[in-house]
C-alpha cells in the first residue's frame, strides 16, 4: 500500500476536483450551499468507489472532519498553492 490508504487518496483527488472547498478566490468560496453539494458529491464517490475499512458509509461531515483534521501536509500545500 501507498503513503495513503485507498480512502484518503480518493479524499485527496475528489477535493482537488472542487475548489469550491478549498481555493478562497474561487467565485463561490463563501456559498455555504455549493460547499456541502460539493462535499455531498465527495461522500457518494469516495463511498461507491473505495472499500471503507469503517462501519457503515462515511457522510460529508465526517469526511469534511477528517480533511480539517488530517495530515496530508503535501497535498494541502499544493492545494493552497494553486
């Protein structure tokens, strides 16, 4: 396996696909509505696309919590950079 387990990697690149959540000159950054559709869209594909070692689906908020919380230093770097 990876640096990254298969339900972070995908965190990762589904994130970068949505700016929305993290570029603050993206047009929409401050549309609380655009963010949680976005975060919504996270949750389905990271679900239906990756074998969750957790019980049950992992919702947005959770998922939104684990991206605040984690230590992926390189990617938000980049993320912030872009």
């Amino acid at each position: 396996m990876g640096k990254y387990s298969a339900v972070e990697g995908k965190l990762i690149a589904e994130v970068e696909r949505h700016p929305v959540i993290w570029q603050p000159t993206d047009p929409d950054f401050k549309n609380k509505t655009l963010k949680e559709n976005a975060w919504s869209e996270i949750a389905d594909i990271v679900n239906s696309e990756t074998d969750s070692q957790y019980t049950g689906k992992l919702d947005s908020s959770l998922l939104q919590t684990f991206w605040v919380n984690c230590n992926f230093e390189s990617q938000k770097k980049y993320l912030l950079a872009w």
